[in-house]
C-alpha cells in the first residue's frame, strides 16, 4: 500500500478506510473512475477472490449503461488490472498444486468483468508467499510495483507485450529494481 | 375535641387514600383530591377535624419547603444562571404591578392606604404548592408556561422576605407595642444591630452554599459507606430541616434556603438518591398541607355572605389572571402557554397565610377582614385545580382551534390511521419522525409543549399538541391501529407511565422505547420493553471509532469493533438489569469487562491472521515474519 500511495499521477482509493460499514458513495466512485484511464483492483487474494468490499464495489458502481449494456460506455478503453497478495507460493497455484489451478483462471471473473465493460483486462500483478517474505525482499517487491505502476501511467508497455507473460510483474523483474 | 396521635393520622391517611385516587380516576389530579379530602373531615362536613386545621397548616407547610429542595436538585445552577431574566422580570414585574393594581382596588373601597398595601402585597402571592405540583403531574414543567410560572414563584420566595420586612412599618399600633410584638418571632438575629443582622443573613447564605460544596459530599460519601438506607434517609431529612432552621432564624425563607441548598446539590452523584429519599415525605407533606387548606375554610362565614366573597374571590384571581396575561405576552409565550400561565398562577398562595398570620400579629388588618381573606385565599387554592382542569378541557381546545399561524388546527388531534405514532418531538424523536417521513412511512406525531408544537408546525410538519401518555388521547391518534409506537419523550417517569397505560389498553401496539441511560435501560427490560434505545449509546461509539481511527487504527476494523463492542453491551444489559443488589452488580460487571475484551481479542483475531491458515498445504514453521497489515495488502 504504501509503494503506490505517493506515486505521482496515482490516486489511491482505501476502500475499507472510506467506506468502513460498506456504505459506498457511488457518485464519488464513478467520478473517480471517469478520471481515471487505469484502474487497478489491489487486494489480498481472499478464497480465490477480493475481500467482501471490492464484490460490494463492483455491484454497486459498475452500474447498467453506464458501465455496460447498451450505452455503458463509460470505461470504454480504460485498462483493468488486479494487484493481489496471496499467502501461498505460486507452485501452490497449479494443477499438481494445492490449489489445484493457476491464480489467473481464479481472476476469470474480473477478466469477464473487463470484457463486459469494454476494459482492456492486464495480466495481474501477484505477490505470492506473503507469509514468508521476509521484510528486504518485501521491499524490494512494493519498488517492484511502483515501478510498475509509474511505467504503465507512462504508457511504456506495448500492447502485444502483455499475451506473453503470466503476471505483469514479469515485465520489470526484481532484478531491475534497484 | 382531643384525639390520640394515631387517631388522627388514620384520619388524615385515610381521607387522602380514598379521595385522591377517585379524583385522579375522574381526571382532577391529585390536588384536588386532598383538598376535597380536607374539606369532607373538616368542620364543614364530617367534623372529623376541628379547629387544628390552622395549625395543621403550619406544620404542613413544610412541604412546601421540600419540594423547592427538590426541585432545587433538579435545576442546575447554570440553569438557574440563565432564568435570571425570567425571575426578575417576569417575577419582579408580576408582584409589583399585582400589589399596586390589588392596592389601587382596595383603595376604592375606602381602605387606608397602609391596609391597601398590605393586602395587594398578600394577594400577589401564587400558590407554589399548588402550581408546581399540578403542572409537574401534567408533565407541563419544562415547557414555556411551566418555566416561566417556576421562574414567577421563585421570585415570589424571595419577595416574601422583604415583605415580611415592610410589614412593621405598616402597623397601626404604636411604636413601643410593636416592639414587644417583634420579640414575639423566634429568634436571636432580632436582637442584633442592624449590620450584624446583614452579616448574620450573608452569611448563612454562604454557609449553605460553600458547605453544599465541599462538606455535604464527603459526608454523604460516609453515610453512604453505612450501607444502612434509613441513615441515609435521616441525614437527608436532617439536612433539609437544618437549614430551614438556619433560614428561619436570621429571617429569611427557609423555603428559599433549602432550594439553595438543592441547588448546590444538583450536580452532586448523590442527587437522585437524595430527590427519591425526600420526596416521599414531601408528597406526604403536600398532601396534608392540602388537605389542611381544604378544612381550614370556614364554611360558615362563607355561608354569611357567600355572594360577595365569591365575588371577591372571582374578581382578585380575574385580576392576577389579566396581570399575568399582559406579563405573559410581553415575555412573548404563545397563547395557549400563556393560558396555562396566567391562569394557573391566577390563585393567592400559601405565603399569603403567612403574610396574614403576620398582619393579625401586627394587628394590620381587622379581625374580620383578617378571617375573610383566609377563607378567600383557602377558596382560591381550591379553585385552582378545576380552573387549570377547565383550561384544558375547554379553553385550549377551542384556542388552538382558531390559532392563526395555523388554520387548519381543528380539534387538537385528529383522528389518525397511521401506522406510526411518535410520542414526543424533541431532538430525538423528530430525527426519527424526519428519517421515517423520508421513506414515506405516514407518522402521527404528539408533543407536550404547545410552543414547539407551533413552531414545527411552522415548518410544515404535522405535530399535534397534546399529552401522549392519556389513553383518550392514544385512541384519537390511532393506537387502536397503528403498528408501533416511538416512545421518544425525555421524561424517564412519563415514559414509565406511558408504557403501562399502552400496555393496558393497546396491547398489540408494539413499543420502541428511548432510554436515558443503562440504569432506565434496566427499568425498561424489566418493565417488559424490548426494543430500548439508549441515547448515547450509539453516539459515544462512534466517537470511540474515531479515537481509534486518529491513534491510527483502520476505520474498517475500528467500526467492526465498535459494533462487537455494541452487540455485546446489549446481550450482558439483559442480564446485568435482572440483578438487585449492588455487590452482585459490581461483580456481574466486572465478569462482563472481562467477557468483552475476550470477545474483542477473538474477533481481532479474525481481521488480524498472521498465519497462513493452510492455503499453501504446506506447514506453517514456527518462525514467521511480523509485518503489518499494509504489507499484505
């Protein structure tokens, strides 16, 4: 959270320090979005998926035509993409794994959220093993993502750049954080 | 005729216990009742009591004294600060243009002047008593009338004192006899200088108030400790009679005195004990005072010339009443208030028996006149209650009716079918009744105080004047239909009564109650209640949720608690108000703190995990990394 909360050309949105009882402003969410041309879901992977708020969030402002349906245009072309945590390692997240599939197919949903709203869906960011980071590399991970944040508000990925990795984390490695 | 003590206490006890709750019944309250009460055992009729009735009245009038330490209890002094305007100007302005107007009459009918003045100043008197009693039995003490009457009263108290004063100086005896005279009165001030009676008067005053601060608590902190409820009592009814005491012997009211002294006391932790320890006897004590003025009127000199004296009688309280009108409307009470006010106060009071004892003493006023203004003043106490009674009934139906700012006031209230009835539109139920009237839920809505009652009637909103807990009333509004009830009233007692009187003749009127506090909350479970809203309550968590969200606490997690924190206060109140005594209370709360933050660390537990609880198969070794929350997400 802190990696992305001073970022220039960022705007950070605590969904739970602003709406802690799940009362969401519609009004002031769609005007956040509309000023905005990428947004990003960032939360802890609960049971394959967001924390109650972001389900309550996505039911309440991705509201019909205006987000979709026949003249939901609103987000037309904006980008979707999800920065998640989970606790296990990614090895966990596949088919000989615990968890059986790979996060990617658990954020299908969000996928077909984008789709339907005429987003352009971006491959995740994931932080995987949270519980066993240990604080360097942690830090290193938070510069990793803003990093990440200030080259996509820079618009400096081409398009065909993100079919060819499974997380957007692979486009600026840890190696090339300083 | 010389009967035992217990004799005539029965007497007493029984007359009242018989002709106050009949009167009550039929809808004359309680005043009334014992003065009809007083009126059957005396002379005039049954002839139970004779001609200690006079003295009666004097004993009796202690009550009176009581009942101004109790409300003194009840009235802040920041409170008191700011009714100074009212006290001396509707109170100062009342007794002087009251006592001229009465002396100017008197002095039409060929009576000397020094006479004239005595009696306007004896007639200026209202009956504390009587007023204060009656209108905190109609729960009108805190609207505008109720204030102002108050505020008119207290002035009166104080006014007696230099009255008392000036009365020697209107005598027709001669010097030297009139000094023999006042060594009759009690006490040593008398004998003192002129400056020495002053300093002796400041500084009782002093007294009563600097050990009202800090002598009486430390004391009362030690009698409490006694555990023994009766030292309790008999420390408190010692200290009300001491200073009566007190009061009496340097001259002033001791009436003035203990209200002072209650005054002091209102902020003290003891003040509810103190009110519920003395009020019994105050009741008593009013009660045998009333029945007191009831016997004390001399039937027979009426029966002499009853036209002229009922003319007397009609023609004074016309009189006080249209001096009070002209007072009231200065001071800008609506009209309907100013009814209740001019009217109610319209009597001669108990200090005008005082006043005359005196002026008999001073030889003022002749024999006959003398016993003629008792009987006058005894009648126009007695009026008093049908007068307030025809008030109600049919004055301020028939005012409201043509009230200009609102023309479509017809009967007070209409007859209703809403499914909602909100008792009480103060800041609490007119939040309610606005968030109801928001979701279009038709409310018929009840309020005491006929001034606020204008004034939101003002802004649109349909309130109806009226008292919410007399059943003929409920009916009108609908109780007999409508699904719920918001008792939001702010008078714990009047709620109390309300509560019986919907459960007895709306039993499937479903209640929703506010509550002062956890301690009203426990008389309200167990009065059978189960939707209680404590005031603060919700209020002082959400304040507690945001201390924590400036120490730095995520809002998210500080409102969850806060809501545990709610859940769990309810369930341990249904339990704490079935205890009695305060030993098991002490511990039951105690157990509960400690059941709460246990609740509180479990559900921490929830939103804090610092495990991974299996989702990777794998163990969790022992050692773990401690981040906070913001890593993780």
């Amino acid at each position: 959270m802190k990696y992305c909360r001073n970022l220039e050309s960022v705007t950070f949105n605590d969904l739970y320090e602003q709406y802690p009882d799940l009362h969401i402003d519609v009004k002031r969410e769609k005007a956040l979005l509309l000023r905005h041309d990428i947004i990003i879901l960032q939360h802890p992977f609960y049971w394959y998926s967001g924390p109650a708020i972001i389900k309550q969030w996505l039911d309440l402002v991705l509201e019909y035509n205006w987000a979709y349906g026949p003249q939901g245009t609103a987000l037309n072309g904006k980008k979707l993409l999800s920065a998640i945590s989970c606790g296990a390692g990614k090895e966990a997240y596949s088919p000989s794994g615990h968890n059986h599939y790979p996060v990617t197919d658990f954020l299908l949903p969000y996928k077909q959220t984008a789709f339907l709203c005429r987003m352009d869906w971006l491959p995740p960011f994931v932080v995987h093993n949270t519980y066993r980071i240990k604080n360097e590399s942690l830090e290193k991970i938070g510069k990793q993502y803003a990093a990440l944040l200030q080259a996509l508000s820079r618009n400096e990925f081409h398009v065909s750049q993100y079919p060819e990795v499974d997380y957007i984390n692979e486009l600026i490695t840890l190696d090339e954080v300083r | 005729m010389q009967q035992s003590f217990l004799f005539q206490a029965m007497i007493y006890l029984a007359a009242a216990v018989i002709m106050v709750p009949v009167a009550k019944k039929l809808g004359l309250g309680s005043v009334l009742g014992y003065l009809i009460a007083g009126i059957l055992i005396g002379p005039a009729c049954l002839h139970l009591i004779g001609q200690e009735g006079n003295d009666l009245l004097h004993f009796a009038e202690f009550g009176v004294v009581m009942m101004l330490f109790v409300i003194g209890l009840e009235l802040e002094p920041t409170v008191l600060w700011k009714m100074r305007k009212s006290i001396a100007g509707t109170g100062g302005l009342q007794v002087v243009i009251t006592t001229v107007v009465v002396a100017g009459l008197a002095l039409l009918f060929n009576i000397s002047w020094k006479q004239a003045l005595a009696l306007g100043m004896i007639i200026s008197m209202s009956s504390t008593a009587i007023v204060l009693q009656s209108l905190n039995e109609k729960g009108l003490m805190k609207s505008a009338a109720g204030q102002s009457s108050f505020a008119v009263l207290l002035f009166q108290d104080i006014a007696v004192i230099p009255m008392l004063a000036i009365f020697p100086l209107l005598s027709a005896l001669p010097l030297t006899e009139r000094n023999n005279v006042a060594h009759n009165e009690p006490g040593f001030v008398n004998d003192l200088p002129a400056w020495g009676q002053t300093l002796a008067v400041l500084g009782s005053v002093g007294l009563v108030i600097v050990a009202g601060r800090y002598l009486l608590r430390p004391l009362f902190r030690i009698i409490a400790k006694t555990g023994m409820r009766e030292m309790f009592t008999a420390f408190a009814l010692l200290l009300v009679v001491g200073i009566a005491q007190l009061m009496t012997s340097v001259g002033l009211s001791p009436a003035l005195g203990t209200f002072l002294a209650g005054v002091v006391l209102a902020n003290s932790e003891y003040r509810h004990e103190l009110e519920s320890d003395i009020d019994p006897f105050k009741g008593l004590l009013l009660g045998l005072f009333f029945i007191a003025v009831g016997a004390s009127i001399d039937f027979s000199l009426i029966m002499a010339k009853p036209w002229i004296i009922l003319g007397i009688v009609l023609a004074l309280m016309l009189v006080k009443a249209i001096v009070l009108f002209i007072l009231g409307r200065s001071f800008k009470l609506s009209k309907p208030q100013n009814f209740i006010f001019s009217l109610g106060l319209s009597q001669v009071g108990e200090f005008a028996f005082v006043l005359l004892g005196f002026s008999s003493q001073e030889n003022i006023l002749s024999k006959e006149m003398n016993d003629m203004m008792v009987a006058i003043v005894a009648i126009s106490m007695a009026l008093t209650p049908l007068i307030m009674l025809l008030n109600e009934k049919l004055i301020l139906p028939r005012l409201c009716a043509g009230h200009p700012e609102t023309p479509q006031r017809e009967p007070d209230v209409e007859i209703q079918e809403q499914p909602v009835i909100i008792a009480g539109y103060g800041h609490f139920g007119s939040t309610v009744h606005r968030f109801l009237n928001a979701n279009n839920i038709g409310t018929t809505v009840l309020d005491i105080d006929s001034d606020n009652v204008d004034r939101v009637r003002q802004m649109g909103f349909q309130v109806y004047y009226g008292d919410a807990s007399r059943h003929d009333l409920l009916e009108i509004a609908g109780a007999g239909k409508a699904r719920l009830i918001i008792i939001a009233i702010s008078d714990e007692e009047k709620r109390k009564e309300m509560i019986e009187i919907i459960k007895k003749h709306f039993p499937n009127l479903q209640m929703l109650v506010r509550s002062s506090n956890r301690y009203d909350a426990y008389d309200l479970m167990n009065a059978g209640m189960l939707h209680i809203y404590r005031e603060t309550l919700d209020t002082s968590l959400r304040m507690g949720v945001d201390a924590l969200r400036i120490l730095g606490y995520r809002a998210h997690e500080a409102t969850r608690w806060a809501k545990t924190f709610f859940l769990q206060d309810e369930k341990t109140l249904k339990h704490l108000s079935t205890i009695r005594t305060d030993e098991e209370y002490f511990t039951a709360v105690r157990r509960n703190s400690e059941e709460l933050e246990a609740v509180l660390r479990e559900d921490k537990k929830l939103l804090n995990f610092r495990v991974d609880e299996g989702w990777d198969g794998r163990p969790v070794n022992g050692e773990l990394p401690v981040h906070d929350q913001a890593a993780n997400s």
